[in-house]
C-alpha cells in the first residue's frame, strides 16, 4: 500500500490557521495541508473582528491569499466541523490536525436582564456590523439616544467608535448595505463606556483611545472627574495607560450640563460594574454599582444610566466541538504549548491547538504567528510518531466530503468571490460589499461577476469559477512564502 | 503611518519582532532590521515584544529620531526580507544592559 504523504488539517481559516499552514509548510517539504473553513470566506476576525474602518489592518488578507494560493495548499470552505463532518473522522484522514476555531462565542457579564432586547455581547454586535452569517440577522436597533457598552478593551472601543463615528466615514467602510442602512438612522448622542478598573487599569491601547478621541464631532468626559480619588486613578496597568491617564488629565471634562456644541459625548466610567439591566422587553436603563475594588466605597449608592442599546465586550470563550477533551475553567482548549490534552492531562495523539483557541482571546493578529509556531514547533518534536501512525490513511479530504455530502468552496472559488465583493464594493464607493451567507456566494459564483474575475487570477488560470483548483498555480512559492 | 526601527536595534538585532509580524515587513543585514514601511500595516504587535524598545510607532518618533523614516525605507528596499528569529549578536545582552533594559 501506498504511504501517505504527511497530511495535516487545519480547522479554521483565520490567521492562527493561515499561520500554522504557513510554518507546517515550510517545516515539512513534501506535506499538504487543508484548510477547513466553517464559513464562505477565509481570513476570520479579519473580515469578521476587524472594525470596517481599520481597512489598512485588512490589508493582512493579501498575506493569508498567498499562503493558501501554494500548490500544496486546500482551503475547503463551508464546512462545519462536528456538524458536517465529526471531528474525529478529519483525524482518521490526516497525520495531524491543528484546531484554529478561535473564540466565537461572546461571555455574558452574568446580571439580571441580559436576555432583553437591545442587550447584545461584542461577538455578536461586532460579528452584525461586520457581516458574519451568524449575526447578519441580529437587527440591533440604533435609533436610540443612549448606549452603554460594558468593558474597557480595544472591542470596546472598537465599538464605541462605530456608535460615534461620522456616517461619511461608515459610507466608506466595508459595514455590508443592509447593517449600513441601521447606521444611517442612528440617534445616538452619548454613550457610556462602564470599566472596571481605574483609568491607569484601562485594558485599551493608547492608539485606539486617540482615535476615538481624535474624532472632531465627539468630546470625551469623565462623569467621575471630580470624584475620583489619587488612588483611584493610580494602579498603572502599562506604558499605554500612562498615556491615556496624561491624556485624561489633561484633556477630559465632566459631563457638560448641556451638549452645547452639538459633538456627541462618551462619557468614560471608572470603577463600576454593571448590576442589572433593566427595562420592559427591551433594554431600558443599566444599573450600576462600584467595583469591589474601589476602596472606600461601601455603601455607595447605585448608579441608574438610561441606554437603549447595550453591548457588552467582556470577553470570549470557545465554541464547544465535539472530540475536544476539555476546556479550561476560561474557555480555551485544554493544552501544554497547542499539543491538545485530555481530562487526565495525557497528550491526545495527533491533536494541535493554535491562536485564541489554545490561549484565550488576548492579543493582536500578529501574536498569532509566533503563537502558531509554538504549536507547529510541538508538532514537529512529535512528527515520526504520528508519521508511523498515518502510514495507511487516505489523506483524501475530499473524498470524505463527497462521501458525506458536503459541498465545499475551494481557493478558486475564494478568489471568485473576492472579486465580486470588490465589484459590488466599487460601484458604492467601498472597499468590498460582503456577501452574507454561503447561499448568497453560491449564487454569486453561478453569476456573471464572478465569470470574469481573469484580472485576479494567476496569470495564465481561465478557470475562475471551476469547483476544482487551477491546474495552473505556479509550482513557485509565491512572493510571500518565497522572502 | 508606519512603523520604524531605531536606534536601540544597533549591536542587538534580537528578531523577536520578526516573529509577530502580521505581514513579514522586516528587511536586514547582518546588524540589524528595518521595517518596509509600504508593507506594515501599523498593528504594532512588534514595539512590546522587542526587548530594547527599538520600535516606534511613526506617530511617536522624537525629533532626533525622525531621520530613522527614511533610513528605515531606503535600508528596506535594498535589503533581504527576515522571518524567522536568529540568535542575537554576541553584544545584545551588553547592548540590552547599557540601555537600561
């Protein structure tokens, strides 16, 4: 019987799986790897986590492209690991399987009322404006006067920004027409940012707060100003706190008695935690009460901050897969440097784990290169092993699909889509208009945009629309994978 | 906007940013990195990490760091692209100490 060449599958087209596709690559010469994505597109929380307006971070995708353009590369596209096809059957096809599935599932804060309408967490807010097929229907309503937004990271922000930010700016974006069309009827005037910690515990970058800060049509206050005491604002958290602490200091004001110049306000809290939302069906108001950490303030009275919309961006945590072992008490797949472990801690044989899914979601995309070497490094200290073990299985991905009936997307097809999406972008002056669901891309690689998508293809592919892979892919690593 | 690498990298050329890149815009020689400004995408996941603080965001150069802009463009262009980490120079830990790292 034939052997099998080294095989291995990388669940999750983000950039934790574009990158251990990258290292398995260059580590193993003669291997192939695939790549299964649950949705239409590749690229992750880049098209789906990235803020629409941070097109130039976008930019990364170009590198994820090169990657899976290689001749030893599959992207399968479509295909729901555990629901489509068991987890354990992938294993029983490839030499080692590498979960980058991330962490998709938004955390609750745990308070009263969270179930009301117009109570959303950031995984799916975030996941609505930035078009992903599980949250295209969420229908947050924005023509309310007031938000609260629960947390003090960069997803706040992020957030927080979107709420505020001029419609011009939102026009250009890549938000989808439909969320786009929410944004135009927004009447927002103030939001509320709930944190924590003091302002030297913010977990946000200075970078983000500037620009938040720097939008000419929103002032920043500090309802607390003149409250906060000295160890308040004190417990510095890093050099990036030290700036937004100088920053407030010498910039914030409190709450203005009324908006007089018409900018929008984002009032910043400090030391609070959320205790209950309240209202009839729909969110009405927060309450809020001091942070267990603020000292002195036993006894200090609940704060009631009227909100018709609420997010919170509290964190995330795995999405639960079946033939994943155990989870840590945060979320994150059981692991000793992405070797995946079992209950008892034994080593699951062939079993790899990379990017948020292994250390839980901290970190910016690139964290996740060196975090997807890590794994591959532990794959490769165990490769003769789980070599020896694959010697007789078939390798043959897409056999097992058609056997199970599941339609898949290739790179091809990708490329295709791509294409379309920045067609349709371009007539509306955006960088791409997304396509919303896998029935939407199916469609739109039966219609004429995607036929004639020569212009970013290689150059000598006229396949664009076939099912398989062009033939014509260079043997030659790209310029990417070549530097 | 883009980010560059100054001075602190001379006598050190740690690599540890090489392996956060996003987008491998890391170019250098034998003594040290510079980064290809029409390729970095500002993620600044590279300024933590390197242990002499050599990295600045464009937006934060002093004025006597300015001139590292152009150096760093010039330099990139001409130089090979570095991904994977390599072994600091034998004067990178003295280097380290001497900044106050």
């Amino acid at each position: 019987m034939q052997r099998m060449r080294p095989t291995f599958v990388v669940v999750g087209a983000g950039p934790s799986g574009f990158y251990s596709a990258e290292a398995l690559l260059r580590a193993v010469p003669d291997c192939r790897v695939h790549i299964i994505e649950r949705t239409a597109a590749p690229h992750g929380l880049v098209r789906y986590g990235v803020a629409p307006d941070h097109q130039k971070l976008k930019q990364v995708t170009a590198v994820f492209d090169e990657i899976a353009s290689g001749d030893r590369v599959f992207l399968h596209a479509g295909v729901d690991i555990g629901t489509d096809v068991p987890l354990d059957e992938i294993r029983a096809h490839c030499s080692a399987v590498v979960l980058a599935t991330g962490s998709a599932v938004g955390r609750p804060v745990g308070v009263p009322g969270e179930s009301l309408r117009q109570v959303f967490t950031s995984a799916a807010f975030v996941g609505w404006y930035n078009g992903h097929p599980d949250h295209a229907a969420l229908a947050p309503d924005l023509g309310v006067s007031s938000a609260v937004i629960v947390g003090n990271g960069n997803v706040s922000l992020d957030v927080c920004r979107l709420l505020v930010r001029a419609l011009d700016d939102l026009e250009v974006s890549d938000i989808p027409e439909p969320m786009l069309k929410e944004f135009r009827s927004r009447r927002i005037r103030e939001v509320h940012m709930l944190g924590r910690s003091g302002p030297g515990g913010v977990k946000f970058s200075f970078k983000e707060f500037r620009q938040l800060a720097d939008l000419p049509n929103v002032r920043i206050c500090m309802p607390q100003l003149g409250t906060l005491g000295d160890e308040e604002w004190a417990g510095i958290s890093g050099p990036d706190s030290v700036r937004v602490v100088q920053w407030l200091k010498a910039n914030a004001t409190p709450v203005p008695s009324i908006a007089d110049d018409g900018r929008l306000i984002v009032n910043l809290w400090f030391k609070v935690v959320p205790a209950e939302f309240v209202g009839e069906g729909k969110v009405s108001a927060v309450v809020v009460r001091p942070s267990a950490s603020r000292g002195g303030a036993e006894g200090e009275a609940a704060i009631t901050i009227p909100c018709g919309i609420a997010v919170s961006c509290v964190g995330f945590s795995c999405r639960r897969l079946a033939g994943v072992p155990a989870y840590s008490p945060a979320g994150a797949i059981e692991n000793d440097a992405g070797q995946v472990l079992g209950i008892d801690g034994r080593e699951v044989p062939g079993l790899f784990v990379a990017g948020w899914a292994k250390r839980g979601p901290t970190g910016i995309i690139g964290t996740n290169r060196a975090d997807a070497d890590e794994t591959v490094q532990s794959l490769l200290k165990r490769l003769p092993q789980l070599l020896d073990d694959s010697t007789s299985r078939s390798g043959d991905l897409r056999a097992l699909f058609e056997q199970r009936g599941v339609e898949t997307l290739t790179h091809a097809d990708w490329r295709a889509l791509d294409h379309v999406e920045k067609t349709r972008g371009e007539a509306r002056g955006k960088p791409r208009e997304k396509l919303l669901s896998i029935d939407e891309a199916r469609a739109a690689l039966r219609g004429p945009l995607a036929a004639c998508s020569d212009d970013v293809m290689p150059a000598t592919s006229t396949a664009a629309c076939s099912q398989r892979r062009p033939s014509s892919v260079s043997e030659g690593l790209s310029p990417y994978m070549r530097a | 906007m883009t980010h560059v690498v100054t001075a602190n990298c001379d006598q050190c050329r740690f690599t540890e940013c090489v392996m956060v890149c996003p987008v491998a815009c890391f170019r250098g020689d034998g003594t040290r990195l510079y980064i290809e400004p029409d390729l970095c995408v500002d993620c600044g996941a590279c300024v933590p990490i390197c242990p002499v603080h050599a990295i600045v965001d464009s937006f934060d150069l002093l004025p006597d760091q300015e001139v590292w802009l152009e150096t760093n463009r010039t330099q990139a262009k001409a130089l090979p692209s570095v991904r994977e980490r390599s072994t600091p120079l034998p004067t990178a830990v003295q280097r380290q100490a001497a900044l106050g790292y």
